[in-house]
C-alpha cells in the first residue's frame, strides 16, 4: 500500500555531482524521519544522512560538507544532493522512511535502491 520509488542514479567522474529523489506514495497519514543509507560490495549498510519531519538533520562524517538532505512534504518527497563526488562514494543507495498509513501503525519503508558509480 505504501511505496517508495527512487530515482536519480548513475556514473559520474570523480568531482562531479547527482541528485537523487525518493518519492512516496500510498495510504500515507504522515512521514516522519526520512534518510538515506548506502551499501557497497562486501560492506555493511550505513547511514548516510537523515531528516526528520521538524528539519533536522544527520550526517556521516564522510559526507558532510559535500552532501546535503532536503525534503518536500507536498510531494512526500526526499531529495540528495551529492557533490564533489569521491569513488569512495560507490554505492547502492537506499531511500528509507517512517510513515505512518494508519492510526496506530508505522513503520519502516525501504526503496529499491538506486547505484552510483563514481569513477576515477
């Protein structure tokens, strides 16, 4: 019933930027923390940033001053804007989201994942 489908993926040279978007649609009463995670081969998932419904924001350290997280609440939407992108970014990445479908229901929503390739 809740879906979150993301876009925005693909190679880049090393420096370069991508901006990726995860849209959710369905019965949705209300979104609340949004963020991204990554994963590459042979490595643990991690969280990468994070944004909660108030503006608050999380950043790995890796990321910060080169990533940055937004949100557009009327089109349920959360947004990465990636730059001076660094082949150590290489990654599937996922969209997650806590929303709320019903009265006394939330939970964790997951995208299909999206791969960045940065290359050197």
């Amino acid at each position: 019933q809740v879906q979150l489908v993301e876009s925005g993926g693909g190679l880049v040279q090393a420096g370069g930027s991508l901006r990726l978007s995860c849209a959710a649609s369905g019965t949705i009463i209300s979104i609340n923390t949004m963020g991204w995670y990554r994963q590459a081969p042979g490595k643990q998932r991690e969280l990468v940033t994070d944004i909660t419904n108030g503006g608050s924001t999380n950043y790995a350290d890796s990321v910060k001053g080169r990533f940055t997280i937004s949100r557009d609440n009327a089109k349920n939407t959360v947004y990465l804007q990636m730059n001076s992108l660094k082949p150590e970014d290489t990654a599937v990445y996922y969209c997650n989201a806590r929303i709320r479908s019903t009265w006394d229901v939330t939970y964790g929503y997951w995208g299909q994942g999206t791969q960045v390739t940065v290359s050197s």
